[in-house]
C-alpha cells in the first residue's frame, strides 16, 4: 500500500507516465546515486537527463512544445512521487527546484520571446537558472516587505543593486530571476478589480522580477551557505547584485506586481517540493520495512514488535494523508488559484512535518545502522529537516494559516451566519 | 477556509445539495438542538424528517427509488460534513449511524423482498435499526474470530442464540441485522477465485447475517450501557437472542459469508462516521474563532495570541487533512472497494484522532466556558472520544495498517523489486 | 514501579504518613466511592473525615496545632498522591482545593485572631470555604489586571461590590476569601525592597483580599455553573457581592497587597493539584495493568500487545516526570519562593497535561468499557479536562514560561554573557 | 531561569563546583570550539585537560584519590549540565562517555591493581579507553542475550575472538573493555540471593568483562562506521578479536557475572550522557533566545511572536522536566540501584527525545542560519540525533519499561491490592 499509487484515481495515460518514471527511476537513475553526503555529479546528471528524454520521462511538467511531457498540474503528484524516490530522481527528470517553479512561471507569464530565450534551453537541460528573493536579514527573509533590493529606472535599462543568499542554485546557473523593489506607480493601472484585491491582501505591492543572465556585469556569485542539505548541486550561495544593467525586455510579467506573479510561482512550487520528498519518505519507508522483514527489530523480542509497527503505522497515515491533501491542492490550484494557494500553506506544513516524521522514523526503526553512512536514512534526514524552514516555516504557514481561518469566519459572521461563540449562562443570559 | 467545500471539485448537483443541506441545517435543525448532554427526542426528530424530506435534502445516500438523494459514495462527504455540523443533523436527515450503513448493505446485498420489507421503511425513518454484532469478553470484539452468539438450522428456520453488547439503537428499532456463527461447510461453492481470497485474507469464515424484526420472540433488550456520548437516542444496550426463530429467508447475504458482506459495511460505515464528526469538528471550531474574534483570549495580551493561532492553524490543518483522506478514501471505494476498505483504517484512525484534537483545542481556546455547560463544547468532547475506540480502535487499526504495510512491501521484494534493507559496511561488504 | 514511591528518598515518618494514608485510602475510602459522576455526599464526606482523625492521617498539610499532620511543603507530594489515588481522597482527608490553599494562606498571612477564627475551624472540617477571584468577561479571568470587584471604604468598614464566577466550593462554603480592587495608594509603604520588586515584576497592584462569611447581607450564591468535573460538591457558582459590609480585621494580610499575597498560595496550590491528581492518574493506569494483564487487549492477537506497551511506556514516563518536577518543585518552593512560583507553572502544564494522556490512554486501552460508567475511567477524563484550564489554562502559563525565559536570557546577556545568536557567514563576518 | 541551576538545592561545594565549571567552559573552552561538524583537536583536548586539572574541575565524578573532584552521583548533574554546555567540554573535562562510565565500574569493581593500572591513568586523562559491547547483527545489540564474542579459558589465560562494532573510541584507545560469552557454570555460587534473583531478571548469565590492551595481538581496529555524530574522536569502529590471549587477572569483576556488572555501569551511564546532552540543549535555547531577544522572528509582525513563545515555552518545559527526572533518578540510584536502574530507562527516553526536541526547535527558531554551519545547532542536532539510539533506542526502553509495570502490578494484585479491571455492568454483575 505504501509504494504505489491507487487504480483508477487518475487518468490511464497519467499511470502510464507514472509507471514509465518508476521503471526509469529505479533502473536506471537509482544504480547512479552518489553516496550519502555527496552532491550529484554534473555529468552524469546530463547523462541521465539524456537517458530520461529517450524513455519518454523528461520535464514532466514542462510543455510538450518545450520537449515535456505537458502533465496538468493536478496530475503531477503520482508522477513526481516516483521521481522523489531518488534524491536525485527529480535532477535527472529536470522536475527539481528552483528549475522547475521558475519553468512554470515562465511558462505562464513570460513573454514568448523570453519562453523562447529562457523557458525553451532549462526545459531542455541546457541551463539551470536559481530564484534571487532571499536577503540577508533585515531584509526579505518571511517577511517580503522588507525586500531591500532595488531597481531603478535609467532610460530603457533598469540598474539593480542587491544582496541575496539561500539563491540556491545560482552557482551553475545560467540565470537568475531576481526580485527587487521598484516603484509603486507603475503597477495596477489596468487591474481587474478582482486581481487588485488579491494582490492588496496577499502581497506587498511594488516589486518587479527580472530575467538576468548570471554573466551579466555586476552579479557575483558570493560565499556559499553549507547547509545540512547537500544534494542541490551548487548549494545556496550569496549573490551580488552591484549595479547590475538590464533592459527593458529583462521585466518578467508586469513591473510592480513582481510578489503578485511570485504566488504563481509559490502555490505550486511549495507543492512539488511536497511531492518529490513524500516520494523520498517512501522509500525511507520501504527501507524500515525491508529491515523489519528481513530480521528482528530491537532484539528478538516477538513481543516488541508492536512498538514498531507503531512507527509503521502511523508513517503510513503520515504517507496517506500527505498524499491527499496534495492531490486535493493540486485539484483546487486548477480550479481556484486563489484558495489553491492558500491550502498549500496546509499542504506545506503537513507534508514537511510529515515527510520528517516518516524518515526519522525509519532511522529509528534502523537502529545503530540508521544513524550510520550504511543507510542513506541519516542523509535523507537531513535533506528533509530545511524543508520544515525553506518556502516559508512551519511557524510562518501557521500564523498565516490563523489568520485567514479568522478572517474568513469574521466575514461569515458578517454576511449573516449566526455568531456561535457567547455561552449561555444558567439563568437564561449569556455572557 | 474552515467551514466551506471548495468550489469546482464536486460536480455541480453535489454542490447544490450540500448548499440545501447546510442551509436545511443551520437554519431550521440547529435552532432545535437539544441541551448539551440530553439525547434527541423522537418526536422532534420524526418532524425534522419531514421537513427534511420537504426540503430535498432527506438521505443523501439512499437510492432515490426509497426517497432518498441517490447520491454516489464519492459525493457523500461535502453532504456528510455540513449533516454533522449539527451534533442532530444526521438523525435529522436519516443518515446517521447505525440506520445509513444498514440500508447502504440492504441496498447492495439485500434481495427484492428484504428491500422492500426492510430498506423502503428504514430510508422512509418509519423504522429504525441495529447491527448486533459486538458481545461482552471474550466474544466478538476488536477480534470478529471470537464470535460467540450462534444460528443453527431447524428445518426451514434458523435459531439464533447469543448475547450482544454495544448494540446502538437497539432501544427503538425496529429490527436488528445479526451476526452468527454458522457452520462453515454451507459457503462459498460457487465464490469466483477473487471473491475467496478477499475472503481468506480479510475475514474469518462461518458466520452469516439475519435479518431479526425486534418483536421477534427471545429477543430482548437488556441492561443500557451508559457512554459518554449522549446523543444517540436509546444508547448502546445489550441485547439477548434466547433461541430466536427465524425462517429461511431471513438470511441477510449468503451463508456463511456475513463477514465478508459485514466488509461491504464497514469501510462506508467507518468514512460516513468520519465525515459526520468532521463536520461537527468544522462547528467546533467554528465557535472558537467566534470567540477568539469578539474577545480577548488568555488576558488582554495581545503578544499572547500567538498561543491560540498555534491551536487554530493545527486544527484547520487537521480539518484539511481529514477532509483530503475522506475525499481519497471515498473514490477509492468506488474505484476499488478491497484497497478501499485498506484505505478506510488510514482514514478512520487519522480523522477520529483529529477531530478529537479540534474540538479539545476549542474547549481550550474557550477556557472555562469550554468546560461549562454554557458551550456544547465540552458534551462535543464526550460525543467524539468514543469514536476513537468504536468501529475498531485506533491501536487495532494501526496493528492492521502496520502489518499490511509490511506483508505488501515483502510480495514488492518477492515479486523483484529490489532489497533496500542491507547496510554497506566501509570495506565494501554488507551486513 | 507505577503506583508505589521510591524507598529512601523521603524521611521515614513522611514514609509511615504516606504508608499510612495508602492504607486508608484504599480500605477505608475507596469503598464508600459514589458512582461514576455522582457528588460525594456530604454525611458520607464528614464520616470519612473523622475516620481519617482516628487513623492519623487528616489534613496532612495543616499544622498539628490546628489537628493537621504538620507535614512540610516539600513532603506533601507523596502523600497528596496517595490521597488523590480515590477522586475523593482530598476531600476525605481535608487536603481538597480550595480549602488546602486557603488553610495554606490563613496560616502564612491571618492575624491569630483570624487563624482562630477561619483557619481552626476549617482544619477542623467544621466548616468549608471557597476564594472568589474569578469573574465573568471581561473581568479578572487569566488577566488578573482586569478585576471588576471593588472594595471601598466606609469609615471603619469596606463595602464590597462584585460578581464572581467559578467560586468552586461556595455553595456549601461557610465563608469565602474575595479578591476585590481597592485604592493602590495605601500599600507598600513599609515594603522590602525586593519585596516591592516582586510585586511590581509579578502583580498588578491595588487589590485586597477579604475573609466574608457567606451569611453576611449581600453575599448571594448565584447560578451554578455545570462543568464537567462532578466530584466537588457544590460545583463551581457565580456569586454575586451587593454592597457587602465587612469591618476591616476582615483584611487578610495588608491593603493593596492581595495578588502579592494571592501568588504564596497559587504556586503551592498549583502544585498540590497537580500532586492529587497524579494519584489519580496512578490509579488508571492500574485499571488499565490490571485489564491488560488478564484479557486480551485490541483482540486475541499477541503481536499487537506492543501497541498497548507504546501506551503503557508513555504514560509511565508522564507519572514518573510528574512526580520530578513536582517533587523539584516543592523542594525549591520552600528554598525560593519566587523561583518556585515560577518553576510551578513548568510543573502545572507538565503535570496537567501528562494526567490527562495518562487517563486517555487507560481509557483507550480499556476500549468499550473505557468509555462507559463501568469503569470510572470516562468521568475521569471529564475530572481532569478542565485541570488545563483551571489556575491558568497551559497556553496561559506557557506564555508566562517564555516571556520569563526571554527576559531572564536577555539579563544575562546584559550582565556579559556572550550573546550567542549572530551567524557566523563563510566570509569571516556574521550577520 | 533556563540556563541556572536553582539556589539551596544543592550542598554549597557542588554549587561552588558548578560554578567554577560554568566559568571554565564559557571563559576557557568554548572559545577553542571545533567548527562544527569537526572533531575534537587531541591536542587541544590535552591542553584544555590541563587547563581544567588547573582550575580545580577535572573529572568531577573520578575519586580525589586518582585527580577527581570526588562528587557523590547525585551531585553529578549540575556540574555535568554545564560541562555538557559546550559539546567538546566533557571531553575537556575528561567526563566524556565511554571514559567516565569505565571510570565508575573500575572504581566500583576492580581490584587494586586494576585500580592502579587502569584506572589511575584514565582519571588522569593519560589514557583513553572504549567498551566493546555491540556486535554486527545477529550478535549482541539491543538483545544482549545474541553475544558471540567467546572467551575460553587455556591454562591460566583466557582467549578471546570476536567482532565489535559501534566500539565508540576505540581508534585512540589504550586498553578496552571486552564483553565476552563464558561458560555459565563458574558463576553464582557465592552470590547472595538477592543478587541473584536481581541477575535473573535483568540480565542473561554465562558472560564476562576483560580488560584488554589495545596492542595486545589479535586485537585489531577495523573499519570505522561514519555516524551523524562527529565530537566523539575516532568515530564508532569495528574492532575485531582474533584469539586474543590476556591472563586471569584480566577479568573485571566475577566471572560469569559480565551484564550483572555492566548494570552498574548502564544505569549512571544513560543518565550522565541525559546530563551532558541537557547543558547542550540549554546551549542550543540560550542560542534560539539570542536571536529571538534582538531580531524579528518569522517576519516583522508582533502577532506571530506566539508561534515562537509555543515553541520556546516547550523547550523550557523539556529542559525542566529532564533536569528533574535526571536529580530523581540520581538520588534512588544511591539509595537502591535496582530500582534507580530500572527508573533510568524512563529518563533516558524523556530526555533523549526532549534534548532532540529542545534543539530541533531551536533551529527552527532561527530559521534558514539555524539549518547553515553559520549556527551550530544542525550540527547538534546530528550529535543528539543518534542518542535515541544509542544505549537502548527509545523503543527497547519503552518494552522494558511497559513490561516491568504490567509485572509489578501483577505482583501488587498477587499480593492483595484489589484487582481494579473488572467493569460493573448495569443489571449488579461484573465482566
């Protein structure tokens, strides 16, 4: 129950591929892993890129014009779970962060010489590219608004000036989509109402994105920042940005609404990343349940075992309902981007919480070898342990999370639903 | 967020329905809501029916033939969820337990006759039921192998003879499905081969099911057991089946095989119970926020209502979560009951054990009115704890979810998947 | 290990009284136990208590001169655990709240003339008492700042105005000690120092507290208030204070100083409920032993005893953690008042919680029977429920704990530890 | 209140102790901390030796007689909680695990001459040492009973062969201490009857300990196993022995006694490794508080402060609780080391889990640094890690600790205490 998907939920050609990516990944990417600790090699990530492309797997969810396999959003999960099930399934697949989310956004809202120029070479595996939001503190770290990066307008350039860090990948890539404050007016001026109230509630106004080659004049890559995390090639570097020149054409979507086109960026790259680790949480599974089959977990004791099927128990209901409330996200993202988004906030907590549970868990259930370079279960853990931070942390999702269960119940109330919070007391009032 | 069904996931009649239901709910049954701890009084109840049937919204889940909604499985836990809303509204709208599961088996299994004789009444709420199957220790338990009560043929009639506990609603109904031991020899000659090793894996063999009207003679109902849930009326008596006669054709299913039709039950029976107390939890947490958004929470201190998001956030995610199982578990059973009723255990232990967290933190979040009878929160608390020990608790369950797990990753390894157990040791061997 | 105290950590009479009262307890009171959610009866309560007088085991925390056994603070937790293994242990040996925590304070702060009168006869069991702090939204709840009563002078008498609420123990209280707002500018003139510091840190100054016989013109018991806990007789009643006539020997300890003074007898009141129901807590998880040791838990099958050890390990680990910190915490009560005060709410979120899993879990392990009135385990639960509300619900007290941990951090630092929170950044400065 | 220990619980000289300790390792060790992720200097470890022998704080637990402070166990934790503040000040202070345990059964067991051969050099930090106990599986690990290293007697020698792992320390190791498989028949014929009967329930008969120089032949240090720890010098290795000759008097303790012994070494030991990983987790808090008192958390907003109050209100809590569980069991392991044994189990589970707890949180306090080698908390987070593991994972104790309190109740009832498990049934009997 816990390694495969269910029959008959998704669509004949979305278990095809499925399958396909399963086959591909654990025949032919899985034999290739580096050792624990170790990060991919770039050359036999090319190599496998190349594999995946002549087995039909490549970018999944990159458009089939772009050389993808053109999956709809809601019917990613199945397929980038199998890729997850190797840390470095989703390089292979070029289905891997921040590549991936920034694919998507191109795809969505760049221009189509910018899809053409930027889309078409990273879906291809030809470049990498990172995503430049992250400052040093106090600038944008959970909070966006203290974005401190700015750029200004000079003729038909604009000049940005800045410090980021966590821009991870940015010490191979190609180029970078970097988000930086910039005039207010600029923006909003032919808004729907509907996209104005959207953007008034979730997002600070006044930020644009720009494409800039990582060759460009004024951008240095900085020190790195050694995380517990080590399979993203490159890491999570700094980066300068002094006085960086771009032109016009560099602007990705409209200037000003730079966070407003980050949330379509955000919904559902928060939830890849939920499907690529619940399928590393599988195989952390798979692994605790091939030692617990094979010989006798703590001690001989017959007896004992409950407490591990304990453990296995409850990593399968982590696993199964993680595996829902991303399906259930994945649908909703199609059908209203907006509540989308903000379940993925839930999504986000659960699965990271969840995915960590699952794999510390299976070092337990590993006992001394757990802890060991023997299994790759001490390294999975501390792949997974920054997720619980990055993309938002788990105490930033609840806060948000709080708030607007709040809200919305205060409208409810407003609207007309009755107010249920007063007790009644005993003499026939309430207080 | 908390209290509303996404637009655009469930097909428009299913909306429309859930809209008429929760309007059905809020406006015309909460408003009769016994007090906190006091059971439904039948007259009441009789009268909500019909204005229930007046309003469309009568037993979703009923065939229409029997006047019900004819709503499929996978629709029924948007419905489910806005019935439960009130602690009431299932009774209210004949889909509450015991009553729903009994007519969702007749309706599968049941022949022309039973359907008539049995089904119409009870889908009509002119009848109600139970399913006696629970016996005091050491019978029938968590363990259906221990089945004690037992039928044996007398010429063209069967004699039942048992004593039944736990048996809800055994009070005011009108019949009773019976589980007994048969002998085994009678069952399963003409099984397809998939149907016996369902069978084998899931479901001890030899007992059959009777359909017994409660005046039959020797049935009696004895000592009520008093539960912390209060809301069922007639509560959990036991029940004594002293040599009770029944023709042939009282034979619910075939001979032998009421454990495995008992199957056809249970996985719905355990879902619906989920969706109905989720709703309720969705109430409960409806009236925190009420609270929390009118009031100062925990003192003045405006620093300390980050105490009461952390509540708040972990309850919507356990709503979200819960509802996202529900929604899997419910079109699983429709694409593949076996794996489905697999399925239903993930569910049934996740959303018992959320729910109950929600409506603890909202007693918390309401502090001593939470307690009070001021609240219906705190007879809530009572209603939902039984629910995660009836219906299989949840280390039963957990057991079960864990030994499957196991025993499905050891045929993957049979069946050629590779070994991932083996720790490598640093001089190249394994251990 | 779980029901017994450890030999040679105590002195030997503090081990012949807990012997002593272990013995009483379980012969002598248990037996006379009112049915699962049933008051003790009053003649049954009286009789208990001269029967604990004979056996030398009365009142164990109040001074021998007033008939007490005159045990030191740091002495009463296993005693008080004894006496709380029977839900009407306490109140049988006259250690029951409020009255402990009143006899408690009367003997710190009454004038003889008060001791006489108030805290003799309350030792003695001839009267009962009750202290009026609480009051309806939006007055004194867990914001003591708030206090809506007031007292003012009339020449040689206060007149005192108010409404109180969860006056437990008032209905049959013979007088109640009532917390009410009086000028601030009368206190404090003769302080210590640090006295003064700790009022200012803890308190909110310009509260007075009161000994008013409850026969005193004015003084009205209101609406009881129906919670969920049962075994206090009398509940928890709104009182209401008209223009109550008091002369000023009335004052229990000095005007304006009644917080100050409230917090001697919150820190140890704290702890001895957390002590009792710790006995109680003991007492189900033997209900549980003894359930599990002669039938089959969750079913016949033996590997699924390990998930019954996962429950019966945790809740041993959550008694025997109780037990630490609140025998810590006694000892330090009494070498440091204020770090006690402080470490006592540590120990009442640990303690509270940890009883309320330890019952839980009895409840499950004992399944249907756990959840009905034939065991006592449900109306348990309901005891212990509003445990994590009561004298601060845990969210209350947690955020006392980490404002108290930051502040006390932040002295620290300021008195030249290194500050420890800069990130060292890979190019030799920090951020 | 969470990085001091508590006025006027402990004498003045263990005070004074700890504070000339605090002083040591905040003024003089922590300054020549590794980078994290690196291991301990043997020089620097050599000279902080020295330094400390100079201020009066070496090896607070060895005997004055061999260089020691001399503190009696009970007084161990305080000085041991600011030692374990630095992850390198145990090593320092040459309290560090396997040395210190070695220390406390050479002292406790071995002969004059063993004293002076081995132990003198080892308190003095001259030598180092390891415990050779763990075997690859299926030998001896949690399950000591599966032992496959073999001692047999040859004239008045003993030979050893036999295959360790996890042999923590040995790379550096002057002398080891063997556990090896004897013939069971030597031992016992002396023993008093409580010795007895204490060795068969505990422990398995028929083993041996010997003290073996590390260059005795045969003796050979294999390949090392790279754990998630990386403090401890030399890592984890295999050792193997390949007939290795020592002469009688190399046995420690009574022949045939060798886990009847070890006992005396397990119990302090679990408990000074929960000593030592406490100060590191009040290191980690005080960490976390820094950041907290001086820079926004999780954003600018105010209101979010609570998520980390929760946060940091349970990490005090842990800390508290651990620090009381751990003074507990300190005292009864002198005042009756069976049952002081046994209540380690309980305090080694609540405080591995709580330290891991206290320092995951404390990354997750600081964010995308708290994940980076900018702080040192991910690192201490893999120190600690491995501790729920190591000495009896969490799941091994939890057996024990559930199996010791079913049998100790079944012995309370044997005895008399009346059987509380039988539920009363409504009609007057009991099931």
């Amino acid at each position: 129950m816990n390694s495969t998907q269910y029959p008959g939920v998704y669509p004949e050609q979305v278990e095809e591929l499925r399958l396909r990516t399963r086959e591909f990944i654990r025949g032919t990417v899985i034999p290739l892993e580096p050792r624990p600790g170790q990060a991919l090699n770039l050359t036999v990530r090319r190599e496998l890129g190349e594999a995946a492309k002549a087995a039909g797997v490549y970018a999944p969810h990159a458009p089939r014009e772009f050389g993808g396999q053109g999956l709809a959003l809601e019917h990613w999960s199945p397929v980038f779970q199998e890729a997850g099930y190797s840390p470095i399934g989703p390089a292979a697949l070029n289905c891997m962060a921040p590549d991936e989310g920034n694919m998507h956004m191109l795809n969505l809202i760049g221009t189509p010489e910018q899809r053409r120029r930027y889309l078409e070479p990273l879906a291809a595996g030809r470049v990498s590219s990172c995503f430049a939001m992250t400052e040093p503190h106090p600038g944008a770290g959970s909070d966006p608004d203290a974005l401190a990066t700015t750029a200004v307008r000079d003729g038909h350039h604009w000049v940005i000036t800045g410090h980021k860090r966590f821009t991870s990948g940015a010490t191979f890539a190609g180029f970078a989509i970097v988000m930086a404050r910039t005039p207010e007016t600029e923006a909003g001026e032919s808004l729907t109402p509907e996209t104005k109230a959207h953007a008034a509630e979730a997002s600070p106004a006044g930020a644009t994105m720009f494409l800039v080659p990582m060759d460009t004049p004024g951008v240095r890559v900085g020190a790195p920042i050694h995380t517990m995390d080590k399979y993203l090639p490159g890491g999570h570097p700094h980066v300068h940005f002094d006085g960086v020149r771009v032109p016009e054409n560099a602007v990705l979507g409209r200037v000003g609404l730079g966070f407003q086109h980050a949330q379509l960026r955000l919904g559902p790259a928060r939830l890849t990343h939920c499907m690529r680790w619940l399928g590393l949480a599988r195989r952390a599974l798979d692994i605790a349940l091939d030692r617990g089959n094979t010989r006798e977990i703590f001690g001989a004791h017959i007896s004992q075992l409950g407490l591990a099927q304990e453990l296995i128990a409850a990593s399968v209901i982590d696993i199964e309902t993680s595996d829902a409330i991303i399906g259930k996200c994945a649908l909703l993202l199609g059908a209203d981007p907006r509540a989308g988004a903000a379940l993925s906030s839930v999504a986000k907590v659960h699965c990271s919480e969840a995915v960590y549970r699952v794999i510390d868990r299976a070092v337990q259930l590993c006992g001394g070898d757990g802890v060991s370079d023997g299994l790759p279960l001490a390294q999975y853990l501390n792949e997974v342990r920054p997720f619980r931070i990055y993309d938002g942390a788990t105490e930033t999702h609840k806060w948000a999370i709080a708030r607007r269960a709040s809200s919305a119940r205060r409208r409810e109330v407003a609207a007309g639903e009755p107010f249920r919070g007063a007790a009644r007391i005993n003499d026939g009032g309430q207080e």
